[in-house]
C-alpha cells in the first residue's frame, strides 16, 4: 500500500526538511522505493547554472525514485519571502487547484511505496488571499505528520496548530519532537507535555542534532511506513 504524508510544522524553521529527510531514509532502510516533493519554495540559489532551492535538493538526494528537479520543485521563487508575496511580485498567482494538479501528476508517473510532500512554513500560511496550505492538504486528502520543533514557546504553537489541522478535516498521522535548541532544560517536560495534550501519537523524537549528525536508527516509529 501506497503511503503519502503531508510534512508541516508549527512555523518555518522547526526542521520539516530534516525529518523529511530521515524519514526517507530510514524508508530506504527498509527497501521501499521513496519519493519527496517540494511543491513550492521561496529563496532560490543559483547553483550549477540553475536555480534551485536547498530544501528541493535535500529531498531529491534522499528519495530512491529519481526526477528531474522542476518535478521535484515545481514552484521556485526568488526572494525568501511568504509564497503568496513571492508569486506576486513574479507577477504569478497560486492556486490550490494548480499547485494539487502539480502533485497528482508526479503521483501518478513516479510509482513510490513512500511518499513525502514537504510544506512550506507553517500550517495556514497564506497561497493566496482566499486559500491556504490547509486547503491544499485537504484537495490532496493527505494525512498530516507535525512537525513541532521543540524550543520555548512551543506549546502554544504545537497546539494551536494542531487543533487546526484537526478543525481542517485532515488527519494526523503523528508528531515528531524535534529539538532545535543546543540547551533546552525542559527538553523532556515540553515533550511529556505534549503527548498528554495532543491527540495524535508521538511518532518520533531527535535530539539536537549538527548538520554533520545522523540521526539515531530507531528515532521513528516504524509504524509510519507499515502497511
């Protein structure tokens, strides 16, 4: 059975590329064909005579099913800015009913046992001034994994946006704590938290982790990528 999952977060920088990564890695490890999309990012790099965008890269290098990057990435802005700002000053328009046409289509001609789809910044930000990321994962009816990145703060975040999923009609497949701070005291009391005030299950944990670091090998919970 085909598994496809949603990666959003509780804002930018919560380390939805890296669970990404790890995720289809350790799907890898256990002989599945994988496959990650990043259907829009803003803030592009002029690399190998080509824009592109890190987090694009990152997934592409991790996924076994190999495409070509503007299937990867269809949507790539320049400026580093909100999507619906970066659209608007490329003089183009986002729309829930392109950007999931753009997903389904990749669906249907790359065949993965495992599939990631790595949002952009938080759970609502905005596409355009009627629609949001929500409805995105709603039109693509795919479950969500949270990504909460574990610093101070956290928790209001974690269940603000996690009530918003739910109140979306989407469904949480899990939530990964993941610690982006190199001190955090309370590291284990945000987390115990945050199992006993969110619904869905705690699927993974990774502690701080340098760019140069792997991450442990039982770090998720295999049931993610179980029939």
């Amino acid at each position: 059975m085909t598994k496809r999952y949603f990666i959003t977060g509780t804002d930018a920088q919560v380390g939805k590329t890296r669970v990404s990564e790890l995720l289809l890695k350790s799907a890898n490890q256990r002989g599945l064909a994988t496959l990650g999309l990043k259907p829009i990012a803003t803030g592009a790099d002029w690399l190998d005579e080509r824009w592109s965008h890190h987090d694009a890269r990152m997934l592409m290098a991790a996924s076994s099913v190999k495409l070509d990057y503007a299937q990867v990435n269809p949507l790539l802005f320049k400026e580093d800015v909100a999507p619906h700002i970066a659209a608007y000053q490329e003089k183009k328009r986002l729309t829930v009913q392109s950007i999931s046409g753009y997903c389904r289509g990749t669906f249907m001609t790359a065949k993965a046992d495992f599939t990631v789809v790595e949002g952009i910044g938080g759970w609502k930000v905005p596409l355009n001034f009627t629609e949001t990321q929500a409805d995105l994962v709603k039109e693509l009816k795919m479950d969500a994994i949270l990504i909460v990145g574990i610093r101070p703060g956290c928790l209001n975040h974690a269940i603000l946006t996690a009530e918003s999923i739910e109140q979306s009609g989407v469904s949480i497949r899990g939530w990964v704590a993941n610690s982006i701070e190199p001190e955090m005291p309370t590291l284990n009391e945000h987390i115990q938290t945050l199992q006993r005030m969110l619904r869905a299950p705690l699927i993974g944990v990774l502690s701080y982790l340098k760019e140069t670091e792997d991450a442990p090998e039982n770090w998720v919970n295999p049931a993610v990528f179980d029939s």
